[in-house]
C-alpha cells in the first residue's frame, strides 16, 4: 500500500512529466495521429492553417507528418509548410530555421527557391522592427541576393529584387537621418561622413540627391569651396531636374561659386567616374 507521502511524491512526479512533455510536444510524436496517412494529416494541417487565427496550430500535424513518416514527398512538403506556417505566426528564427533545414536536406528541389524566399523574409520582415541595429538589413540583402543570384528565373526573384532595393533604400535612409542629425547640430565632419556612406555605397538609392545637396551645404559651412562645388557638379550632372540641386544651386551661387569640379580628393574621383559613366 502505497503511504500518503508516497502518493503525493508520485503526484508532483507525474506533473513534472506532463509538463516535459508539454514543453517537448515538438519533438515528441503525436500518438493521436499515428493511426492516420501522410496526406490525411498533411490536409488536416493546411486545413488548420487556413481556418484557424493561430497558424502555428497547424505545426501539431505538419511535424507529425515528418515524424510518423519520414523520408517521404509529404514529410518534404510538411516540412516547407512548417517554415510557412511559422512566418505567419511572425516566429521569424523559427522560421528561418525550418526553411535553413529545408535548403540543407533538399538544396536542389523545386520548391528551394521559396525555401530561400521564406529564409530571407525573416529577416526583412523585422528590418522597420530593430529601430538603429541595422544588422538584420544587411542579413535580408545578403539572402535576397543569394536568392537572385542562384534562382534568378524563380518565380519569387521579382519580389526578391523589389525588396532588396527597399531594404536597400533603407540603409541609405538610415546613414541620411544620422547625418541630418549631426548637420543639424553643427557637427559638420560627422555629418560629411554620413553623406559620403551614401554617395559612395548606395549610390543607386533614392537618397543621393540629397546626400550630394547635403555635403554641399556641410562643406560650405566649413569653409571647404573646392569640395562643395564638386558635389554640386556631381548633382548637377547626374540629378539637373532634381529640387535639390537647385538649392545647392542657389546656395553656391550665393557665394559666387559656381558647381563645378575643382581640387582633387574622394568627390573628384567620383566626378570622373560620372563622366566615364562608371557611377549612378
């Protein structure tokens, strides 16, 4: 006869087990499917994924898939709905682990390339979420270029292009309200770096005009007329219908100088190239 002591030791036993099993239900197969075929549970996953508000209710039989039938078309299939199901739910590194897993087992399936896409979108999706870090951006431009690069005729590449330069954009944006910031505050060398980033590394964003507007205002401001009227030169060459080059026309002509390359240094080569049409 098992004593009262006895009896409450094996009910607190019998909690920690049934909540290791909670916690572990992902890796642990589920009992209640294992009377059911690949497909049946595969279609009962898509169902869930499609009626339910939770996506992440059909991960019950997406894994179960794999688990009962491993090695198989639907146990593939089951495995990039899992990747899906997960961006849904906005569980971006699980995701991404789930879409990683389907590139490392099947790198030369059809469905690789939505594989990649998914991949990539885990990090896009966050790049408005992550405030000054900007690593994740440079994360979704490095697996939206892999995705160009090895899938060029997929059908995800067009999005894939139109979001790189998005997160492209982005980056430049980001150097451009840093710079502003420091400009603003009369930090006029902290401000010349930022502009330079743009000009020099995300020439084909929508932020050059600017940033050439820009430098020819903080090299004005420090006295420096050589470089402020090469970058006009360089705007008026590339961007002449552009608002902003009329401003850095107005603000050089105010002071008798006219937009023109003069000097040497980092904005003449960058004119050079312009005119050999090696930039923008």
């Amino acid at each position: 006869m098992i004593s009262k002591s006895g009896i409450r030791r094996l009910a607190a036993a019998t909690a920690i087990l049934a909540a290791l099993s909670a916690c572990n239900r992902g890796n642990v197969p589920d009992e209640s499917l294992s009377g059911y075929s690949a497909e049946e549970i595969f279609q009962r996953g898509e169902y869930e994924l499609e009626t339910s508000r939770r996506a992440t209710r059909s991960l019950r039989y997406f894994r179960a898939v794999e688990q009962y039938y491993p090695y198989t078309e639907w146990a593939r299939r089951a495995l990039i709905m899992q990747a899906y199901a997960h961006h849904r739910a906005r569980e971006y590194e699980d995701s991404r682990a789930a879409a990683q897993r389907f590139l490392d087992t099947f790198p030369n399936d059809e469905e690789a390339p939505y594989a990649a896409y998914l991949l990539a979108l885990s990090f896009y999706d966050q790049v408005d979420e992550v405030g000054r870090d900007q690593g994740v951006t440079f994360q979704a431009l490095q697996h939206l270029r892999r995705l160009i690069e090895s899938h060029p005729d997929s059908d995800y590449t067009r999005s894939a292009i139109l979001k790189f330069e998005l997160a492209f954009d982005h980056l430049a944006a980001k150097e451009m309200e840093i710079g502003r910031y420091y400009l603003r505050r009369g930090n006029y060398n902290a401000a010349i770096n930022r502009f330079r980033v743009v000009v020099e590394d995300f020439q084909t964003s929508t932020h050059t005009p600017e940033a050439l507007h820009r430098l020819v205002e903080s090299y004005l401001r420090l006295g420096l007329r050589d470089e402020a009227q090469t970058a006009g030169a360089i705007l008026g060459y590339n961007f002449e219908a552009n608002p902003f080059y009329q401003d850095s026309f107005r603000l050089l002509s105010g002071q008798g100088l006219e937009p023109e390359a003069q000097g040497e240094g980092w904005l003449r080569t960058i004119y050079r190239q312009a005119l050999r049409g090696e930039w923008i």
